[in-house]
C-alpha cells in the first residue's frame, strides 16, 4: 500500500525509532535523512517449530518449543504459531490466500495434508481459548505451559 509506505516514510522523518517485524523489509523502506536501518529476522528455529507442527510430532515440539522459550518471548512464538495455524486451515478450506507466494502454499498444502480437518480445527480453537485466558487474565498456566498442554492433546 502506497500511502501506508509514504505515512511510515514520513514517519521515519522524525527522529523516532520505529519498529515492524511483520510487513516491511529494511530494503523496501527509504530514509531521506540517512539514518541507519537495521533488520532483525527472527529466528530460523522458529520456522522450524511451524514445521514440526503436525500430528506425531508432540515430543518434538515440546522441546523444540522449550528451546524456543530460552530466548524468545512466549507470546512471540504464539502469534508466529497462531498465524500459521490459521494459513494451514485456509489451505485446508481449498481457498489459499493470494497474498501468500507459491512455494509457501506448497509447503502449507504438504503440512495440511497431515492433519485431519476437526484435529486441525481443534488445534486453532485451542490457540484461541488460550489467546482469550491470557487476555483475561483467566490462565493459570502461562503461554508456554498452555501450548506444551495443547500439543500433548493434538500432536
């Protein structure tokens, strides 16, 4: 979006810092002032746990997501969970999003196909009663634990 990227240019006229993993990469945003702009990419590990998330895959991801939370925030490995469990099941549905480039609905249909529909559902439905127990403060287990909880029924 155009005008998106003009308010961040005009944005970044200011002397603020400014911060957005998700939708833009350091190579697309330009800074007329010539200050520094430094991209920091998660984790490749954290691809790796979206990978391994699949049915017989439980002890993997227990421990895989333990490492996880040795360096990263909890709620950080839960959005980029979250998110991707939400793309298997638009593949799953047969109505991939445009947005999403080839190769990643490839690896998305591959990773679909492992799961059953209602597990797959289910899995997403938990991720939400877990998303709504930590915004009401409604969670005795902390993220972390309630994923761990939440792979050991479905995974």
């Amino acid at each position: 979006n155009k005008a998106t990227l003009q308010e961040i240019q005009d944005i970044m006229k200011r002397d603020i810092h400014w911060y957005d993993w998700e939708q833009y990469q350091a190579r697309e945003i330009t800074n007329p002032k010539g200050a520094t702009i430094k991209e920091f990419k998660p984790p490749q590990s954290i691809f790796m746990l979206l990978d391994i998330c699949v049915p017989g895959n439980r002890e993997a991801f227990v421990t895989m997501t333990a490492q996880l939370a040795q360096t990263l925030e909890d709620g950080f490995i839960y959005t980029m969970l979250w998110k991707h469990v939400r793309n298997l099941l638009i593949v799953k549905s047969g109505v991939p999003s445009a947005a999403v480039p080839a190769w990643q609905k490839l690896k998305l249909m591959a990773q679909a196909q492992r799961w059953q529909q209602d597990k797959l559902l289910g899995f997403y439905e938990g991720l939400a009663r877990i998303d709504q127990t930590i915004k009401t403060s409604s969670n005795p287990y902390g993220i972390k634990k309630s994923l761990d909880i939440l792979a050991c029924y479905y995974l």
